[in-house]
C-alpha cells in the first residue's frame, strides 16, 4: 500500500517540476511577446498621426496659396513632433528604451513647423498656406 502513495507523490513531484520549468521558460517570452506588440502599436499610431498630417500639407499644397485645413489625429505616448528637410517626424520610444523616429515625407519643402511637444492624445494640426507667402505653415496644439 506504501508503494502506490509514494508513486503517487513522485508523479506529483514530477509534474510540479515541470510547470516550474514550463513556467520560467513561458514567462519571459510572454512578457517580450506583449513588449514587442506593444512598441508595434505604439509605432504604428505614431506613422498615422505623421502620415496624417504629411498628406494635409500635400493637399494644401495642391491647392495652393489660400489653403487650409484642420485635422486631428492621436500621438501614442509623449514625445515630439516636427519637420526636417522635408519630412514630418515623431520621436517613438520603443520598451528597450531605444528611440525610432517616425518619418513621412512631403511634397513640398517649404513647410513651416515649430518642433512641438505633445502629450499622449488626441491632437489638432492646422495646415495653411497663407495669400503671398512661400511657405506652408503647420500648427499643432
């Protein structure tokens, strides 16, 4: 009778041995799997709000001078937002703490945009291009 409860409690031994290992291997990968996913989103929201707002100006800029036009679009985490060389930018910090900038090309070169920091949210960019200027000018708040 001895025999079956020690087989009993070595089976048990045995399969708990086995949900640790399970368990230290799955975890880190979950959490790494959920910060990947994380940063993947986070990114992917950044490039819409720059997308977003490149093509605004592609479109004042079609219109030509006179033009404006008002958008909203959401920014993922605190960071910010400006123009380069002809290329609307955010700055995304990815969960390793590494930053990846965000870019969208535009048309036209000669935008006017103060760097700008931003909250995480929703947000309002107020693309313009005024009579007798050369340059579009592009508000965020």
């Amino acid at each position: 009778m001895d025999d079956k409860g020690q087989v009993s409690f070595e089976y048990l031994m045995l399969i708990l041995v086995a949900i640790l290992i399970l368990g230290t291997v799955t975890i880190p990968l979950v959490g790494r799997a959920i910060d990947a996913s994380n940063d993947v989103s986070r990114a992917s929201d950044a490039k819409v709000a720059v997308e977003s707002i490149a093509n605004a100006a592609d479109i004042v800029y079609a219109n030509g001078p006179g033009a404006k036009r008002t958008i909203t679009f959401y920014i993922p985490q605190d960071g910010i937002i400006g123009f380069n060389n002809g290329v609307i930018y955010f700055d995304v910090t990815l969960s390793n703490g590494t930053t990846r900038r965000i870019n969208a090309p535009t048309e036209y070169g000669n935008i006017t945009m103060t760097p700008t920091s931003l909250t995480r949210g929703w947000h309002k960019a107020v693309i313009s291009w005024p009579n007798k200027s050369n340059n579009i000018l592009i508000t965020v708040s």
